[in-house]
C-alpha cells in the first residue's frame, strides 16, 4: 500500500467555538478575577439605592467570584495532578468554606447581618453549580450528569443564587414601576415609590381623599401629616431623572388647613445634600381646599449660586414647609411632567 505524500495529508483546522488547552480557563479566570476585585472594593460611595444593595451584597459576590477563581486555578495549575475534573469541584468548595471563617475574623460582620457568613457561603455554592451545570467536561467525565440531571444543578444553582440576592428582587420591581409610570414623576401612593421617600417634620400615610376633593374623592391618594416646624416634608429620591423635551410639571395636593401656607417645591440634580445656595426653590401658596400647580421647570434652570441645572439628571424631589405654621394635612396625588 503507498502512504500518502505528507504534503497532501491536510490539516487539522480547530472546529470553531472548541477549547484550546489553558487558554479559555486563563480567559475565565482573568473575568472573575476582575469581577472578585469590583466586588471587593467597588461601590464603596454609593450614589443610588441599587448601589447601595450591590455593597451590602458585596460578600455574595466577593465569595461566589471568589469560588471561580479558586476553580480555574485548581483546573489550571492542579490538572497534572489531579486528572478528574469533578474533584476541582471538591478542592474549589473545600478552599472556598475555609475561606468564609477566616474572613469572617478578619472582617467583623454587621450586627444587623449575623447570617453574612453563611450567605457567603451558599453563594460560593450556587455558582460552582451553575458552572458545573454549564461545564461540558464535566458531562463527558460524567454521562449521568447529561439531560435531566444536569438541567436539575441548573436550576439548584439558580435557586442558591436567587435566594442570596433577593434583596434586588424589591430594587428591580421599584426601577421598573419608575420608568413605567413615566412621566408621572412622583406618586407616594404607590409601593413602588415608598423606598425612594425620605420625611423630616411629617408623616405620611396611604388612604382615601376626602368628599370634599372631587377630583380624587374616595380614591387611593397619599396624606402628609406636617407637624408645622419650618423645613418639614418630604423629599423623593432617584425620580426619573431626564426631564428634558417637558415644559412644567403639574401637582395636585388638597389641604384642609383653616388658612393659607406658603410651601416650597424643590429640585435638585444631586444625590447630595445640596448648600442653601445651591438650591433652586419654587414658591407654592397653597389655599384651604384644592390646589392644582403648574410649575414651569425653566423656573429651576439656574440655581442662587448661579450654577445650572441639568434636568437630564434629576436626583431628588421635595416639598417643604417655608415657614412656621400649625399641624396640618396635605392630601397628595401626583406630579406628572407635561409638554405644555
């Protein structure tokens, strides 16, 4: 038999999309390494309240990142002495639970967070699953970890990560009904809006609006309890922030104080407590019974200081007492933004 002319043996192209060697597991653990680090020391100012649960989840994916890292390293470093795969798994959780009591002694837990260490723990868990559910060689080590049995870590997996952070859960539903209420800006009757809503001098409740207010009679409608100190109300927090291409913005409010009172409607575009010169403040004389505003937002353009306001980052929203005045109510509907 003649053998073939090595010149016409052709070669052998990779087939697209396959793993080469270390290559991939380096690519791997180059993105949780940077992910490990962004959770390690990200987010440490945060400016939102979506920030502000990523840094106090920050050990969930501190460790979950944390149990990757250690996983490609094993594979990368380990695999010429360790020649299953499956037992990078049993190195990765074994590391990775050692991991959790040594932190937890350098870095003191949170009173008010006692389960910290365990949560870091079972999100340490729930990743090394869903990648074992999504790792082919392990199927091909493994052939009953093929269809069902491989969906069924999947979903273990999803449930271990969900369960960590759901405190998102209330973050997500509350951006979401934002941006679907738009361009009603401001409504404190609604669940969506309630962690966004700061008051000092006030209360506010959820009820009916009273006979006397036609427009809102017997529906669902938010009532602020001034104790009269000057500077009293409330503030909202993360609005929809572009307001640009909209002329005024409307407010509906009924108050069953015997006499007039003067308040103050304010909007900034920081997330900061803003110096009394950098406030852009709008006078309301708000009248016994009902009071429909239209406040023109070129009102707010330039600030005291003579700083410019930039309505495509609205931060906050308030509406304050100016002045001393006796406890009152004030029944609140919405604000919504109008093009003219």
């Amino acid at each position: 038999m003649n053998r073939a002319d090595p010149s016409e043996v052709p070669e052998r192209v990779p087939v697209a999309g396959t793993r080469k060697g270390p290559g991939a597991r380096l690519m791997v653990l180059y993105g949780a390494m940077v992910l490990f680090l962004l959770a390690l020391f990200g987010l440490n100012k945060p400016r939102n309240w979506l920030e502000l649960t990523l840094h106090e989840l920050r050990e969930v994916f501190f460790f979950g990142f944390a149990a990757l890292v250690i996983l490609e390293l094993t594979a990368l470093l380990g695999r010429r002495w360790i020649r299953k795969r499956s037992l990078y798994y049993v190195v990765a959780i074994t590391l990775t639970a050692g991991l959790v009591p040594v932190y937890e002694l350098l870095v003191p837990s949170d009173p008010e967070a006692p389960l910290r260490g365990l949560q870091s723990l079972v999100a340490a868990l729930g990743f090394l699953a869903l990648s074992a559910s999504l790792d082919r060689g392990l199927k091909r080590e493994h052939s009953w970890l093929r269809g069902w049995p491989r969906r069924s870590i999947g979903l273990f997996a999803t449930l271990l990560i969900v369960g960590v952070l759901h405190p998102l859960l209330p973050v997500f539903a509350s951006y979401a009904g934002r941006a679907g209420a738009f361009p009603v800006v401001v409504d404190l009757a609604s669940d969506w809006q309630a962690p966004f809503v700061e008051v000092e001098g006030a209360e506010l409740f959820v009820g009916k609006g009273p006979d006397e207010w036609s427009r809102r009679a017997g529906r669902k409608v938010a009532l602020l309890l001034f104790d009269g100190s000057a500077g009293g109300g409330v503030m909202v927090q993360e609005p929809y922030k572009d307001w640009t291409g909209f002329a005024a913005l409307k407010v509906n409010i009924f108050s069953t104080a015997s006499r007039p009172v003067r308040m103050l409607f304010r909007l900034e575009d920081s997330s900061r407590r803003l110096p009394p010169e950098e406030r852009i403040d709008y006078p309301l004389h708000v009248v016994p019974g009902t009071n429909d505003f239209v406040i023109p937002l070129e009102a707010f353009s330039v600030a005291p200081s003579e700083r410019e306001l930039n309505l495509q980052k609205v931060r906050r929203v308030g509406l304050f007492l100016d002045e001393p005045a006796e406890p009152l109510r004030i029944y609140f509907h919405r604000m919504r933004l109008v093009e003219q």
